[in-house]
C-alpha cells in the first residue's frame, strides 16, 4: 500500500523520468541501428572483417556497464561532458552495437544462394539485391535484434542514474542510498514496465514490416 501511495502521489515524477530513460534509449539505439546495420551488411562481404567487428563488438559486451561510465568520466571531462546524459547515450549505443549488427549480418547471410542467383540472373546489381531481395527477407531477424538492444539496454540505462543521467534508475538508487523501498520498487516496477511494454511495441512493429509470406507465428517471432 505504500508503493501505491508514492507511486500516485509522484506520478509526474515518474512520466517525467520515464521521458528521460526513453530519450536515452531511443537517441542510443536509434544512431546504432544507423551505424550498425549498414556494419552489419558491410561485413557479409568480407568473412575476416566480420570475424574482427563482432569480436571487438563481443569484448564491448563484456564491460560491466557500471565500470565503462567510470571509464567515460575522465575522458568526456575533457569537453565538461564526464556525467549526465552524453556518457549515457554512449554507453548504451556501444552495448546496441553487437545484437544490432550480428543479427543483421546472420540475416543477410542466411539469405538463401538460389535467390541471390535469380536476382543476379535478372541483371540486378549488388545495391538493386540487397534493397529488394535481401533486405525485405532480413528485417524480422534484424529487426529482432534492435528489440534485444532495446529491452536489454532499458536495463543498462537504469545504472546511468549514478552518473546524473537521470532516467527511472534514479528512484533505485535514491531508494539504495535513502533505504526506502518505497523508491526501489517503484523503480524496479516502472524499469520492467517500459522494457515489456517496449518489447511488444516492437514486435508489433516488426511483424507490420514483415513481408506477408514471410510472417512468423508469436512463438517463432521471439
């Protein structure tokens, strides 16, 4: 009953931070679907430059989240930019990296040969294939990965709160520092809120972009 009373008592506290984890998010995960899709193609070409993006991407992955801000910090305070929400963006637009581009270039590759050959038989060149053939065939499964990055890095973000990005971690570590559990829950609450919530509006979206014959069951979809 507690959790309840805060919760009504400060829910345009609660909009408001979930407005800033969103625009962490969405700016973050919006610049690595730029970078890392067209990564993710550049690659299916070259086997020994996929080999080295995804292992670079893979070590990326690696680095407890909490440890890269405390990297950041000294280096982005040399432009005034060691906390708050620069550090933040970077930091979630790293960890994007590696489903964005492994999925996108699983997804081109597994485009089957017999397609390609058609297409090239048709006289179409490399960009006329992969903008009508391969592409269309490749976006559930690169799409699949921006839901990953997005869900996955809802939780990296909470972790900002402690270098001044705000965002819904900050009631977690309010709650922490304040032994309240009443901003704890709120902010655990809220933080799997946005990421189920967030999931399926993707998978939404991605089943609206998927090709009619192409679309997956539910089950399948995930």
């Amino acid at each position: 009953m507690d959790v309840i009373n805060y919760i009504i008592s400060n829910w345009s506290l609660i909009v408001s931070r979930t407005g800033e984890h969103i625009s962490i998010v969405g700016v973050a995960v919006g610049l690595a679907v730029i970078t890392g899709v067209p990564a993710g193609i550049a690659i299916t070409r070259n086997r020994q430059a996929a080999s080295t993006v995804l292992y670079v991407a893979s070590i990326i992955m690696t680095i407890p989240s909490i440890a890269l801000f405390g990297v950041m910090i000294p280096v982005l305070s040399l432009i005034g930019q060691g906390i708050g929400y620069l550090p933040a963006v970077i930091a979630v637009f790293l960890y994007s990296q590696l489903p964005i581009i492994r999925n996108t270039y699983t997804a081109i590759g597994n485009v089957d040969p017999a397609l390609r050959e058609a297409a090239r038989g048709m006289g179409l060149t490399w960009l006329q294939r992969l903008r009508m053939v391969e592409l269309p065939l490749a976006v559930p499964v690169i799409l699949a990965g921006v839901r990953i990055a997005v869900v996955m890095n809802i939780g990296v973000t909470a972790i900002a709160a402690y270098i001044g990005a705000g965002g819904l971690g900050t009631f977690i570590a309010r709650g922490i520092s304040q032994t309240d559990p009443r901003q704890l829950i709120t902010g655990a609450i809220a933080v799997s809120v946005l990421a189920v919530v967030a999931d399926l509006g993707l998978l939404a979206l991605q089943r609206l972009m998927t090709s009619p014959g192409l679309r997956l069951r539910p089950a399948d979809a995930r």
